[in-house]
C-alpha cells in the first residue's frame, strides 16, 4: 500500500519524496550531515498519525519524528523523536526548494541558513521545531505570523498569566508601534546621548543638557550605572553608589524623571558574567554553578604565598584546547567540551574559595604541576578598572585534598555560569527585572552574548531567550552579534522589521574635547554622521565620545556644545521632510575596496552632506573634502568615513610651512574653505630628541622580513612574489624603549598590566629618521601601541623623513585608518616600538634602511601673518597664530581663530587675491612672514558640489 507523504492544511500542501526530498522539485527535503562531509538521505519518508517520519537507514527504526499541527494559513511540525542516530555527531538539515513555501524555526536551537533549516543539536536533546508559509504578500506574512506565534511551541515576553495567544501577539505588536514610532532605532544607539558622569549632580546636569535639546533618551554605559565595563564586583543587576547615592532606588528614581520629560532610557549591558571579586557568587564563597572545565584534589598542602600546586585531576579530567581560530558559527560547533573558541580561557582555578590563575600546567604524570600561580587572583589589578584591593584577598593555606575546580573565564575579565545549571537562568532574571522591567529601560544590550558559548552549544542564544521570556513590556534590543537574538520573534514582522531592517546602521555623533592623541570634534563630523542615518532612513538626535558619553567638561568647554545639538535638531526635523528621491540623492556613501586588513567596512564618502538653514529654508550642500593626490596604485581615497567605534576620522593633510601639497577637487572651480591648526616646530637634529633605537637594543622579529641591526642601523629585507599586495600590521619587529621611564600600568586592550621601559612622547609625538630606499613602493611604518607613522619609499637613496604625529598615517594615502589603531592613546606611556615593512608590493623585494629613529621634541611657535597660496592664487592673514591654534575660514574677508576646543579666541582680516581651487589637481604652499621654519599644519579643505544641493522649507 502506497503511503501517505503529505502534509495539508487550508491553504497548500507539501509532499515529500521516499527519499525525504520535496516532491514538486525532486531536490532539496531531508538528510543528515556528517562533520566529514558525509550526507545520508532519508529511505522512506511517510506521514501516519498525524507525525512526519524521517527514517535512515534500512528499515525505520533509525530516525527522526515530527508531530504535524496543519493549521487554516500554515502548517507547524515539531521535532518530538530521534531514534537510534549513531553516536557520531549529525545535523538534521531541512532544504525547502517548493517556490513559495517559507520555513521559519520556532526556536534558536534551529537555525536557518537561506532555504535550510539545521538542527545542530540531535545528540543533545535541544531540539525545536518549525512552521511552513505560503504568504501571499507582506500583509498576509504577518497575518499568518500572528497565529504562528499565538499557537506553536515559541518563546513569548512575560505575561500576568503567563498565556500567550494570537490576541497578545498582536496587542505586543501594537505596543511596539506605541512605543517606538517611526524607526526602531529612535530610541536606541543611534537617538539618544551617551552620558559620563562622575557624580549624581554631573548626572543630572548632562541629563538636563539632553532634556533641553530634545534628545530621545539617555545611554549609560556599565561603568556609571554598575562598577566597570565588565562586572567587576557588583552583579548584573546593581548598582553603584558613587554616582547613584541609594542605589537601586535611586536608578528607578532617575529613570521615572526621565519618562517624566519624555525621555527613554537604555543600561548598557556586558551580560551574564561574573566579577572575579563578585560578593554574591565569589567573595563570599565561589559558586558550585560556576562554568568549569573539570575537578580534582591538592595533592600536597599548600601555604598562603606558595606559587606551584600539585594537583591530581579527577578521573577524565584533561585540558581544554583553546581554538585559536575557527571557521563554524558558533551554533554549528563541531566539537564540544574540552574545546574552548579563542576568547574563553581555562587557566583559573578554584581551591577551596580562593580563585588563583595558573601560570603553567604541566600535565605529565597522574599528578599536575601548576607553576607561576598568582594566588587570590581578582583582587590584584586582575579586572583592568580597580586599583589594588589588599583587603579583599582570600589567599590561604589548604590541606592536601583540597578540592579544586578548573573554572572557565571569558575574555580575561570574567567567569560566568553553567549553561546546564540554575545559574544561567537567575542570571537572566537580574537581567530582565533588575535592568529592563523595574526602570523599564527602553533597550536590552546583550553585549558580549558571546561568552554563554563556552560549554554550550546555543548558549549565546539562550541567555537571550531566557531574558525575552522574563520581560514585560517591548524594548528594542542591541547585540554584539549584529542582529537581534532568535528569540525575539516580533523582528520577522514586517511591521516591525520595516522599522530596522534595510535602514543602514544607527550612527551617534561626536562631541569630544582635545586629547593629544585627537583633535576635538568637529561639525563635519556632525554633519557626517547624521546624513548617514537620514539617507538611510534611521531618526537621528543621538551624540557621545566614541570613547565615553557627554560630560560636564565637554558641556562646559566644546565650544560646539550647543551648535552640535542644534545641528542634530535640524537634521531631525530635515529627516522628516525628505522625499525617498532625496534621501537616495543623499546615499552618496560609497564602500570601496579597503585597502589595509581590519579597516572596516563602514561609510567612506567623498563628500560631506552639509546642513545650513536661512529663515525660510534648510540647505543641504555635499562637500567634498580635498585630499591628497597621490601617484601610489595602491593608495586609499583620503574619505571622510566612520571609523568602527573611533566614530568619525576626518581626513586632514599633513605638511609643514614652505612645502609644497598637491590636492584633488572633485567639485567645479571655486573658493575653497578650510580649517587650518598650527602644530610644533619639529627639527630632526633638536638635541631635545628621544632617540628610539640605539645600538645594542634588543629586537623581537615576527615578521618574514630578514632584519640586520648593527650599531642603530636598521637593514629590513622583504620579498612579495605574488599578484596583490601583502600587509603586514599585526606580526612586527618590535623592542622596548631605550629610554625607561618609571614602571606602570598599561591597557592592553583587555586588562591591566604592570610593566617597565615607559617611553614618554607627550611632548614628542612626532617621529623622524633617515630612510635609504630602493624606490620599491613598499609603505615603511613605524609604530607605538595603536598609532602608525608611514613613510612610502618610492624614492632612491638617503632622505630626512619627519611625521609629526600617529594621526598622520590615519589620512596618508599609501596607508591609512584602521580598526587596529585605537581610540585614543596615551602618548606619555608608550610601553613598546614596532616596525614593519607594513605594504610590500606585488613582485617586489625591497631593502630599506633606517637609521637615527627619534621622537622629535615638539617646539611651540608663532606665525606672523601666514599666506596660503592656492594656484597662484593667495589668502593672506593679518596678525599672528601660534601652535594648538586653529584657524577657520568660510568665506569672506575674515577667518575665525580658536582654540583646540573650538572656542572663538579672537577675528582676523584676511587679504584675497584670486583665491580659488581649479576642478581637478591643484597646488597649496603655506608661508609665514616669521616664525614659521620646521612648523607642521594640520589642514582640511572643502568645495562644495552646487549641482546637487537640496532646499526644503522650514
């Protein structure tokens, strides 16, 4: 007898093949994959009792079951049974090829990849199931969708009752369209203002500076509203009393204010991990749920200072292998424990309740030798934000047969729970009521959903789960995973993925004072960021430091505190005028070939789309930044672009006063603008130099470039025989600096560390050296910990290289930004020197030399009565400007001189003569009439393209 393979509902049916596949195209259906690449098709798929059976195999009982549920608009199936599978791990894969039919997965432990749905976890039992759609359209999708949600096995938000039905599903969705109208991101990243506040009064003042600009709501970072970015000492959920004087209630008493004045509020979260001196899960005793990679016994006793521990493991008790690379998904491990992915580590141990960190394992032998340990780690600079806690130490002596766990750390700043314990699911409730619920913050943050990965196979996936289940009220929702958590089910609505999907990323802009290591905002940076979000859709009011939030000082001291907000406003309510024909005139962002490995994949963009306003009509005129022509074939386009989480890097051109520049327009012919900061005086034989490499320096090469040093001479020798060129900025020569100042802590991008040989270049940021090249090509960088000093050696024989800062390398066209030089720096604590042949080109093998490597002192100056000549033609400044000035010219018969904080210091007249930039290539020369030998300019100039203004009505 002929069996039945199909499965029908109101609206279509689906039939499968014997053999698992969909009838209608004789491709695609069921099977089971293999880590080797072993596929095994199904033998004879039938449907009986309502349940679809999948067997492999001869005969059936080796297979997979699903319990049918063909409902009016869709058909549910969930996986109820496996049987009998080998031991080996499989994937069951489902490949719907039927036009017209969609397979959308219940719950995160089934993943969809375009058309195929995986079940990664058969031999865990956390399986899942999934509904089939024939929509007709968008509209019919969501109706569908409603009774999906309504009645299949899908997690929900936290009800009074705890029930869930179609009628909620659309009453949630109705409160997503209240509270969130217009675009999702209104009241999330890219809307609202990052405050830094140091204090409950700084707190209040900032919040009431983004009251009275009209700003959507207020961001706070870990490190106000709880004790670092990273728990530290407090849990997830409380708070602080250094900023918040009762704590807990003092939050909700702030964020009533906020709602009070409209605005909404989000808590940055680094979620589910715990501090190394947490006093609800360590201090007080180190929690059993705590994620561990195995266990055993002190085999001799040990004193309170010992640092070598013997330990026998338990039975089955071996090492975790840290991945150090992976090429899977996370959800699609092919290995579980003991293999660990790069960022878990497994050197922390609990004896008793004292966590230490082991220096070395060494596992030869039934018993283990733990060398190099650092005893009562956490209380000692471990977490990278506190300063030394003596009194928190729990170093004691234990007795032989002490018990001891191995424990597993993420990042190097926390532990976190066991995904198979109770923990993981208490701490998602101090996530849910302590962080969303009780101040009804607007936004869950699940930064770092990462870390609940390490012995779980969808663990990052269900913590965020847990905490959509215990939330009661519509938040919009931040990953460090770039989109939205599977459990989040209202993100496949239309009406509610309109509101995020398609609209490019959310972008804050920058409000940030003068560091040594940058210059302060600007409103280019301003005008950058928000005619991104308006080009792409995204409602725009929200400004930070990229490094921090807003504070007092920045309120107080920017000069453009006030014009940022302003400027913000008006973008906001230009955003609400544009026709989609304008916005996509707008869309002049362009996403060009980078150049340089981990330089983004952000915005760049010729222009800078430019908002001005009259008392009739708000102006949008693109402006395009002048950059540096350049005759190197692998040369970056100097773009303004958006710089990961640096925010905006505005091109600048670096050149010292009497040197000659070449710049490109690619606009018409016009008087330029510009900005113009007077920097140092630098000289390459100012006996004030730091020397950076004297002879008998030790070097550490890992690098493929042979390296010769002899006597301060550096002889660096690389080849390239291939078609594209090869970058080089992650392995480098490096050595520690000659000069050691006073040993210290530095930031090395995770926690503190303490060490010697600190180089202070504060009043020395400019490098110079003598470079023999061999007209190569290859880009020669010099480096400190996240700043590059780049000089293309496309020239023969001895030449004198000054660059007056690490800035330079950001806007020099054979080099340029990227992800892996840092926000900021601290100029005065270089802890080491690197350099690398950084570019090598196809074909090349070049042989450099450098010598006399110096910081160069930095010399304070005045100019008097500065020329810049453009073309031929000339705009000469009457008066004087000295260093960390910053000139200003817009047009007309003055320039503005500020400070480095763009505060107005004082007018100047200018004289023109035919002062105009040519369409295409032009030259610019800087003079002064005193003053001005060896002073290096930090320059930007812009056109405008009046062919593609916009003008709308205020």
């Amino acid at each position: 007898m002929e069996r039945n393979r199909k499965i029908t509902c109101e609206r279509f049916e689906l039939e499968f093949r014997h053999d698992g596949k969909i009838a209608s195209t004789g491709t695609g259906g069921f099977c089971l994959e293999t880590p080797d690449g072993m596929v095994v098709t199904p033998n004879d798929t039938y449907v009986e009792d309502g349940r679809l059976i999948v067997p492999f195999g001869v005969g059936d009982y080796t297979r997979v079951e699903f319990q049918t549920d063909a409902r009016r608009d869709y058909i549910g199936l969930e996986l109820v049974a496996v049987k009998n599978l080998p031991k080996m791990r499989m994937r069951l894969v489902l490949e719907m090829t039927e036009e017209g039919i969609e397979c959308l997965p219940h719950r995160y432990t089934v993943v969809r990849k375009g058309n195929r749905l995986i079940w990664d976890g058969l031999d865990t039992g956390e399986w899942g199931g999934f509904s089939l759609l024939k929509p007709t359209d968008e509209a019919d999708r969501d109706e569908t969708l409603y009774a999906v949600w309504g009645e299949q096995k899908i997690t929900h938000p936290k009800t009074p009752d705890g029930k869930w039905d179609e009628k909620r599903a659309r009453a949630w969705l109705d409160a997503i369209d209240e509270e969130f109208p217009g675009s999702m991101f209104l009241t999330t990243y890219a809307s609202t203002m990052g405050v830094e506040a140091g204090s409950w009064d700084e707190l209040m003042y900032c919040t009431d500076f983004a009251i009275r600009h009209h700003a959507a709501g207020i961001y706070l970072m870990p490190w106000i509203w709880r004790d670092g970015f990273w728990p530290v000492a407090l849990s997830e959920d409380e708070v602080n009393t250094r900023i918040f004087p009762e704590g807990r209630k003092s939050l909700l008493a702030y964020a009533a204010y906020l709602r009070s004045h409209g605005l909404k509020l989000i808590l940055h979260n680094v979620c589910g991990g715990i501090g190394f001196r947490d006093k609800n899960y360590v201090l007080n005793g180190i929690d059993e749920r705590l994620a561990s990679w195995g266990a055993g016994r002190l085999e001799q006793s040990v004193s309170a200072d010992d640092t070598t521990l013997l330990f026998r493991p338990d039975p089955g008790t071996v090492l975790p292998l840290n991945l150090a690379s992976y090429t899977g998904s996370m959800d699609a491990r092919m290995a579980d424990q003991p293999f660990l992915y790069s960022f878990f580590g497994f050197h922390i141990i609990a004896v008793d309740n004292e966590l230490i960190r082991v220096g070395r394992f060494e596992t030869d032998g039934e018993v283990w030798r733990l060398t190099d340990c650092i005893r009562s780690y956490g209380t000692d600079f471990s977490d990278g934000f506190s300063p030394r806690d003596k009194d928190l130490s729990t170093a004691a002596s234990h007795a032989a047969g002490a018990r001891v766990r191995g424990l597993v750390d993420t990042y190097g700043v926390n532990l976190i729970p066991d995904p198979k314990s109770d923990m993981l699911p208490e701490m998602a409730r101090r996530f849910a009521d302590g962080i969303l619920n009780e101040p009804q913050s607007c936004c869950a943050v699940f930064d770092g959903m990462e870390i609940h990965s390490a012995l779980c196979r969808f663990g990052q996936e269900e913590f965020p789960d847990l905490v959509y289940s215990m939330t009661d009220h519509p938040v919009a929702v931040i990953t460090s995973m770039a989109r939205p958590p599977r459990a989040y089910f209202e993100h496949n609505f239309a009406r509610v993925r309109n509101k995020v999907s398609g609209l490019g990323f959310g972008y804050a802009a920058d409000l940030r004072l003068d560091r040594p290591s940058w210059t302060a905002s600007t409103l280019v940076s301003v005008n950058f960021t928000a005619s991104n979000n308006v080009a792409n859709g995204c409602d725009v009011n929200s400004v930070r430091d990229h490094h921090t939030g807003v504070t007092r000082e920045m309120i107080d001291r920017h000069g453009l505190a006030e014009a940022t907000m302003e400027l913000l406003e008006d973008w906001r309510r230009v955003s609400m005028r544009l026709t989609p024909e304008q916005r996509e005139s707008l869309r002049r962002t362009e996403y060009p070939h980078h150049p340089l490995i981990d330089s983004g994949n952000h915005p760049y963009s010729p222009y800078v789309q430019t908002l001005t306003k009259t008392d009739a009509e708000y102006i949008i005129t693109p402006k395009a930044v002048n950059g540096l022509v350049s005759d190197d074939p692998y040369a970056q386009k100097m773009w303004t672009r958006f710089g990961q989480e640096q925010g905006v890097v505005e091109m600048r051109t670096y050149f010292r006063i009497g040197e000659r520049v070449r710049l490109r327009n690619i606009c018409a012919e016009q008087e330029p603008t510009f900005m113009c900061r007077v920097m140092s005086r630098m000289k390459n034989d100012d006996p004030k130099n730091i020397p950076l490499l004297k002879p008998g320096t030790e070097l550490i090469n890992d690098t493929d470039t042979r390296v010769g040093f002899v006597d301060g001479v550096l002889t660096l020798d690389g080849v390239n025989n291939g078609d594209k060129p090869r970058y080089e900025q992650k392995r480098l020569i490096r050595w520690k600096p000659a000069q050691s100042g006073q040993r210290g802590l530095v930031w090395d991008g995770i926690t503190m560390r303490e060490t010697g040989g600190i180089l202070d270049m504060s009043h020395a940021r400019g490098v110079g050296m003598t470079v023999v090249g061999d007209g190569s090509g290859a880009v020669l960088v010099f480096s400190i910990a996240g700043r590059d000093y780049p000089v293309r050696v496309d020239f023969v024989g001895e030449r004198l290289i000054q660059i007056p800062n690490g800035e330079y390398g950001w806007s020099y066209p054979s080099w340029g930004w990227s992800m892996l030089t840092w926000k900021f720096i601290d100029y005065a604590a270089v802890p080491e020197l690197r350099i690398s042949l950084g570019r090598i080109d196809p074909h090349t093998a070049p042989h450099i030399v450098v010598k006399d490597l110096v910081a160069l002192h930095e010399t304070p100056a005045t100019l008097k009565d500065p020329v810049f000549t453009l073309n031929g033609g000339t705009l000469r400044v009457l008066g004087t400007v000295c260093t960390d000035e910053q000139l200003a010219f817009e047009g007309g018969d003055q320039v503005g001189v500020y400070d480095l904080n763009w505060n107005l210091l004082r007018t100047l007249p200018v004289e023109k003569k035919d002062f105009r930039q040519t369409a295409g290539e032009g030259e610019l020369t800087v003079t002064a009439a005193e003053g001005g030998d060896g002073v290096w300019l930090e320059y930007a100039q812009f056109t405008s393209d009046t062919d593609h203004i916009i003008r709308l009505p205020r």
